[in-house]
C-alpha cells in the first residue's frame, strides 16, 4: 500500500538474487523484512521452509505492488503485537477496513447544493424598488468596473432586511474621489504547485529525510529529486518543496538561516556546508584512516571475511 517504500526497495534491490541476499547476516535481513511490513509493503509470512533471502527476493521480482486483502492486513498487524503501522494509511484500513469511504459512512452528514436564487414557486417576487444611478466606491485592491456593470449589479441583487442587510461596497451617490480608483490591472496569480508538492510530501518517511547527522546530504538529496519526478514536481518548484526533506536540526536551520529568501541551489549548499562541512571531513578521515579489514575481524572473529568486508564497506561509505 505505501509505493514510495516499495519502489524504492526495487530500485535499491532489484538487481540482486538470491545468493547475494543470503550473504547479508540474517538478523538483518530480519529487520528489513519487519521495516516493509510494518511500512505498508506486503511480504508473505515467513515459515520453517523460506527463508529472508527468499521472500525478499520474491518482493524485487514483482511488476506491480501487491494489493493488500482484509485477511493479510489483519494477520500482519496481529505480528506487530500492539504496535501500528507507520503508514497512516494501513492505521486508517485497520480502524475501518481496506473498502472504507468517506461517501459511504452514514455518520458523515452531506448536504446537498442548493443554488441560492431559487425560491418557493408560491411565493411571489416583490416588485424591485428603483434604484438611483450611483456609482460604487473602489477600493485600492480591486479593478474599476464601468458604471454601467455596477448599476447592474446594484439593480439585481436581493434586498434584505435592514437588521442583516450588509453591502459588499460603499456607496456614495457622487463620483468617487480618484485617489479610490486602480488604473492598474490586478496582478496574476501564479502557480503555487501545492498539490503536487503535498503529495511528495506524503511519499515521505522519516529514513528518507536529512536531520543533518542521518547521512549524506547528497543521497538524500538523490531522494528528493526522486519523490519530485514521482509527483510532477517542476525544478521551479525545488525550493518551495525543500523543507519537505528537512527534519529536526535541519528544519530548524532551515528556518533560522532564512534559507527561504535564497534560490534552491543556495539553500542546498548552505545546508551542506553547515552540516557537512571542512570539520565533518576532517572527522571522516580520521575514522576512514582508523579502520581496516584487519580490525574489522579481529572485532567480529564470528564472521567470515565476506561479512567483515561487506561492514567495512558500510562503515566507509
């Protein structure tokens, strides 16, 4: 159900097979077969006769996500023991079931449109009272209308009774003051790209965003350009969409640096220099230096050398 998460697995794992999987320690092949689960990604139960490797292999040979049935929900929350889903979708399916709608419910109250200008056919419609040739009051935000627009409007709008009556303009029975009137047309309104940045912003996960310490500025980054092209996400957009990779002290500098006002390309290597800057590297090469394959296996001597290799390659990258 969370196609972000899947997606991401088979691109990260869709070239591996099953000898490569079975070489990864089996404790963690456990936790990521748990993180898909308890992610929205369906992967079938495990028993004495499959192993990890297997249904995770299974997982990368698929063409299209599994959809998810009521039973295979329900046996795979029942595995949590009491803990949700981090999809709030799959929380949403448990509480009211995979086929739940909102148009269905009937505790939710829908009322139905009903236009404003019709009345009861046995009520008679009051003679209009004459109006007097007026011109309306413009304020400094709105487009001059012609006189002739706004006697209209005048002329066709409903009364009301005096106690509720409220006029939308002011209006004065002599020509308004020119200081009132906008020659300028109203500026257009530009394209906010809302819609497709809020549903990037739902593919999100907690690993996949940058705090500053989790990782690589530029892998995530790599994430980000990702989740874009997956929602329509314009370049233009980049830099209204940039808080959304953002999380704890990198959202915080985010908004204390005013990385706003700056273009999408500044914010980033503002970003990467504050967190990963000369003293980060100096850090990295100091660790890279520290470590070898030999002191890897003499702090792991229960792992064979293709294990103790594959640490050492996760350490240094």
């Amino acid at each position: 159900m969370d196609i972000a998460l899947w997606s991401f697995f088979q691109d990260d794992f869709g070239k591996f097979d099953v000898n490569t999987l079975a070489r990864i320690h089996a404790q963690r092949l456990k936790s990521m077969y748990n993180f898909l689960r308890r992610g929205g990604v369906y992967v079938r139960p495990k028993d004495k006769r499959v192993t990890y490797a297997q249904l995770l292999f299974e997982l990368t040979q698929e063409e299209q996500q599994h959809v998810w049935t009521q039973e295979e929900l329900d046996e795979v929350y029942a595995d949590l023991d009491g803990n949700e889903f981090k999809s709030n979708r799959m929380n949403n399916a448990i509480k009211r079931g995979l086929n739940y709608k909102v148009t269905q419910d009937p505790t939710v109250r829908t009322i139905p449109f009903q236009s404003q200008q019709q009345q009861p056919s046995n009520v008679q419609n009051p003679t209009p009272l004459s109006q007097p040739s007026v011109q309306p009051r413009l304020l400094p935000f709105e487009t001059p209308r012609s006189q002739s627009a706004a006697t209209l409007q005048l002329s066709t709008m409903p009364q009301q009774s005096s106690a509720h009556a409220q006029t939308p303009l002011d209006v004065h029975a002599q020509t308004p003051p020119a200081a009132y009137v906008q020659t300028s047309p109203a500026p257009a309104q530009t394209l906010g790209w809302g819609k497709e940045i809020s549903n990037a912003a739902k593919m999100y996960t907690e690993e996949l965003k940058y705090s500053g310490t989790n990782g690589s500025f530029d892998y995530k980054l790599t994430i980000f350009y990702s989740i874009c092209n997956r929602s329509d996400v314009p370049p233009e957009a980049y830099a209204k969409a940039l808080p959304i990779m953002l999380m704890g002290l990198a959202l915080n500098q985010y908004f204390n640096g005013r990385l706003a006002n700056l273009t999408f390309e500044e914010a980033c290597r503002h970003l990467c220099s504050f967190f990963e800057g000369p003293g980060l590297e100096r850090k990295n090469l100091s660790d890279w230096n520290a470590i070898s394959l030999k002191t890897i296996m003499d702090e792991n001597t229960d792992k064979s050398t293709t294990d103790c290799l594959q640490i050492l390659i996760d350490k240094l990258s």
